[in-house]
C-alpha cells in the first residue's frame, strides 16, 4: 500500500505538469490531482509508517505535489468564482483580463512549496509567517479592484491543498 501511495502521491504532482496542454480541457487537471491525491489518501490509511528511502520519496514526492498541484485548483477556484452573480468585471476591466495581481503563479508555487515544507519540518507556525509575509507583500497591491478577492481565493485555494498534501505524507510517516 506504501507503493501505491507513493505512485498515486506522484501522479499528484505530475498531473498538473503533464496536462497542461491548451487542448486538454481545463478541469480535467484539477480533477485527476484531487483523485490522484484522494486515492494516496486511502492507500496511507492501510500502510505502517515509512522508513529510509520510502521516507525521503515521501517527503520529496510531498513537497513537489503540493507545489505542482494546487495551480490548476486554483484557476479552477478563479472560475468558478467569476460565475458568481456579484462577480462581473469591474469598470474598465476585460472579462479576459488576468486579474490585478502579477505574479501569482509563481509567487503560488513557491508558497505552497514554502508551507509543505513547514508543516513536514514539524513547524507549523511557519505557515502563520508564509501567510504574513505575502499579506504584507501585497499589501499595496489589494486596494486595485478585485485584488483582495483574487488574493483571498488563490492563498485559501494553495494553503488547501499543500495542507492536504502534507496530510497524506503525515499519514504515510506515522
């Protein structure tokens, strides 16, 4: 059951790499990392904790999931936010236009990055300090119209889902 996690773990974070072709639709990657993720979470239930090299794959897989992964949740959360009744474009904006943040793409992945590696190092206030830093990062930036929403949406979409990660590894180690 370890290997099993361990391969569905890694699926977990290749998936949103391997798909993310324009032709292939977008929930499509959300939906197959949930899963992947989900069945990783089943299969750690049945496992005694890991030890040598299972622990290093653990870890590693972990945090490169929890990097990788919670890119497409989160386009996937900025969806269907904007379907919402109260979320039309603002005055100016495009419907096309990305959004008043720059950056967070790769700002997200080095989040994530940041709060797995936190939470597997056993310092979970380090996830308070993530969080703080970034607010006070793009602070300036929140008063634009729609980045306060935007900026809410991807951090609670990311911290999920490296939350969730780290839960699967911490269900594999002990």
């Amino acid at each position: 059951m370890t290997a099993l996690a361990l391969i569905l773990l890694g699926l977990a974070a290749v998936t949103p790499v391997a798909l993310a072709s324009n032709r292939i639709p977008l929930w499509i990657s959300p939906a197959v990392a949930s899963l992947a993720l989900g069945g990783a979470a089943l299969a750690a239930t049945g496992t005694h904790p890991v030890k040598g090299f299972a622990l290093g794959a653990t870890l590693v897989t972990a945090v490169a999931a929890a990097a990788t992964g919670g890119a497409p949740l989160a386009r996937a959360a900025f969806r269907i936010a904007k379907r919402q009744p109260d979320a039309g474009p603002a005055a100016g904006e495009s419907p096309a236009s990305p959004g008043p943040l720059r950056g967070g793409r790769t700002i997200g992945v080095l989040e994530r990055t940041a709060v797995a590696v936190a939470i597997l190092a056993g310092w979970p206030e380090g996830l308070a300090v993530v969080l703080a830093v970034k607010g006070l990062a793009r602070y300036p930036e929140l008063r634009e119209p729609n980045a306060s929403e935007q900026f809410i949406i991807g951090t609670f979409t990311s911290v999920l889902w490296a939350v969730a990660v780290c839960g699967v590894a911490k269900a594999l180690i002990t």
